[in-house]
C-alpha cells in the first residue's frame, strides 16, 4: 500500500496518510522520524494495526512505527489525529 502524508500532529506524533481510493490511514510516530507533508509512504500491511514497518519513499528510510487505523474518512481526521480544541 502507498500514500502521502496530508496532515500531521506533531505534539502527539500522530501522522494521516492518504491512500487512493482507501481515505486516510493513521499512524503513530515511535521515534522522531523526520516525516514531511507530501512524503511519499509505503507498508505491506493495509489492515495490520499495531507495530508496523513503514517506509518513507522520499527520503528513503524505514521505520518502526504504530498503525492506528485504517480507512478514515475526511471528516474524522481531527479526532483521529488527536488535536484537542
């Protein structure tokens, strides 16, 4: 599975990941993974939650982190990133 990063919540580390035609996958940064908006991700698993192996594609570099959900629409970003009001 591929997808760009569209939105970030770097406080939290939590990061939203657009697929094609799958809405938003989100995960949750373990380490400080220098992810940018518009980088390009990839992983092998499109329902596997919990620790994952992703791939960021620009930068050419794999990481360790936390798959939280999958399939999200666009009107639950917000609460799938944990941004607080």
């Amino acid at each position: 599975m591929q997808g760009k990063v569209h939105s970030m919540n770097p406080r939290r580390g939590m990061v939203a990941i657009e697929t094609r035609g799958h809405g938003f996958t989100i995960i949750e940064l373990l380490t400080d993974s220098n992810i940018e908006i518009g980088d390009v991700m990839e992983w092998s698993h499109d329902t596997g939650c919990g620790h994952q192996d992703y791939t960021n594609l620009t930068k050419q570099r794999t990481m360790r982190v936390y798959a939280q959900n999958y399939w999200v629409n666009p009107p639950q970003l917000r609460q799938q990133l944990l941004f607080t009001d």
